[in-house]
C-alpha cells in the first residue's frame, strides 16, 4: 500500500533527483526516493546493532573484573575487524 506524500527538498537534492530520474534508470522519483529511504533505514538497523554491541562488549568489560594496558590505535583496528567479519 503506498502513501502520497508532499515532501522539502533543498536545491542540491532537488537537482540530484531531477538528474537521475532523467536518466531513466529508475521509474521516476518515487522510485528513487523509497530506495533511499530503505537504504537510510537499512543504515539505521546496522547502526542500532553496532551501538548495541559496543554497549555488550562494555558491560562485559567492566564486570569482568580483568585490566590491562590498552593502545587506542590497535583497539580501533581490532574493533573495526571485528564489525566487518561479523
């Protein structure tokens, strides 16, 4: 079911969506908006999930009991590997 909607654009995204809907590869502007709003929604879940285990991985950090000398650079790394893998 969809909805009719009237929506504000600035300038830069008015143009931006004028010019793909010219070039044919989306139906017209409802198109490309409902993908991009399920992209942003999509982001917004992965985030949410991220946020979630960081808020995890600190619980457990700090009930653990267990310290040690942390390098920022390598904990960013290690925690950037892991988010990917997952």
């Amino acid at each position: 079911m969809s909805e009719k909607l009237n929506i504000e654009l600035d300038g830069r995204q008015a143009d931006a969506l004028r010019r793909v809907a010219a070039s044919g590869r989306y139906g017209g502007a409802s198109d490309i908006l409902g993908e991009a709003l399920d992209d942003w929604l999509a982001k917004r879940e992965t985030m949410s999930g991220d946020i979630a285990a960081l808020r995890r991985f600190l619980k457990e950090g700090a009930t653990n009991g267990e310290t040690c000398p942390v390098d920022p650079a390598e904990l960013l790394k290690s925690a950037r590997r892991h988010f990917r893998d997952a």
